[in-house]
C-alpha cells in the first residue's frame, strides 16, 4: 500500500460516514470536522472505521493528528509504510 491508497482509503471513509460530501473538493489542508461538517460522532466514527481497516489502534491522544487529510494520510503511513 502506498500514500496514494491510504488517501483514496480515507476518502472512501468519510464517503461512507458523510455520503452528501464531494471527495474531490475536499481541501487536504483543512480542518475535516470543519470543513465536511463532521460532528464529534462521526469523527469517532472515522477513527473506529480507520483503526479496523487498517488493523491498528489509533490511540485518542492522536486523533489531533488526524484533524486533515493530509494529516490522517501522514499518520496512518508513518504506521504502515
């Protein structure tokens, strides 16, 4: 798996827990909760639906780091890779 994966793997997440979202506009830079709207619910989700996927526990003293996309790209790599 390489980081372009992981990418299309997060995205296709937040498609499944934000199905009115436009993967495409989604700025890698920015804020997901703010920017997709996610509420604090649909964060977790994302988190629980990333650590089964990609089998590992992502501790919640991390989640800040999984704040963009780019972030959550970074992250998960630096596990995985």
């Amino acid at each position: 798996m390489n980081r372009d994966e992981i990418k299309t793997s997060v995205l296709n997440r937040l498609a499944r827990i934000a199905p009115e979202i436009d993967p495409s506009q989604i700025d890698p830079d920015a804020d997901l909760r703010r920017q997709i709207d996610l509420d604090s619910m649909d964060y977790l989700n994302l988190m629980i639906a990333l650590s089964k996927q990609f089998k590992i526990d992502i501790p919640e003293t991390d989640y800040p780091k999984l704040a963009t996309l780019n972030g959550c790209v970074d992250y998960l790599s630096s596990i995985i890779l």
